[in-house]
C-alpha cells in the first residue's frame, strides 16, 4: 500500500488528518492535510481533484481548473502590474 492507494480506502485520502494504518505502520511520518489541503484550495478556485491508483505501481493525481476568460485583458486594461500577496503571483 505505500505505493499506491487502495481503491477501497480512497474515497478516504481527502479527508482531515486521514492515514492509512500501513502508511502509519511504516513510519513515514505526516499530518493527513496535505491533500485536503490542496482540494480546498482546488475547489476554492471552482476545480476538483482526481486520483488514481494502480496497485504496487503508484497513485496519480490530476486537478482540473476552470479556465479564466479575459484574465489577460482585465489586468492589461488597468495598466497596473499585478500584486504579488504571499509569494504567489
């Protein structure tokens, strides 16, 4: 299981402060927010996040975003640069 995730535990991955028992087991050490972190943020932004896991080969995780119409215009139209606020522009 440390190389892939289950498919039956899954539906489990996204949830606050969730780790396997073998994850636990192996001694790697973590929170459980990593992923719920990143698919609030994910669909803060009007996305999802996807995973797939092949048993003993890994997991694979895709995040599908909304594409932003006229974002380009929006910020040349004011002329002003954009704002960095926390590192991210």
């Amino acid at each position: 299981m440390s190389q892939s995730i289950l498919l039956h535990r899954s539906s489990h991955i996204f949830e606050p402060f969730y780790r396997s028992p073998a994850v636990s087991e192996s001694g790697i050490h973590g929170t459980g927010l990593g992923l719920p972190l990143a698919r609030t943020i994910v669909e803060a932004m009007g996305g999802r996040i996807t995973a797939k896991s092949d048993l003993g080969k890994g997991s694979a995780f895709s995040i599908h975003l909304p594409e932003r119409r006229n974002a380009r215009r929006r910020t040349q139209a004011t002329d002003k640069p954009a704002r960095r606020r926390h590192g991210i522009l």
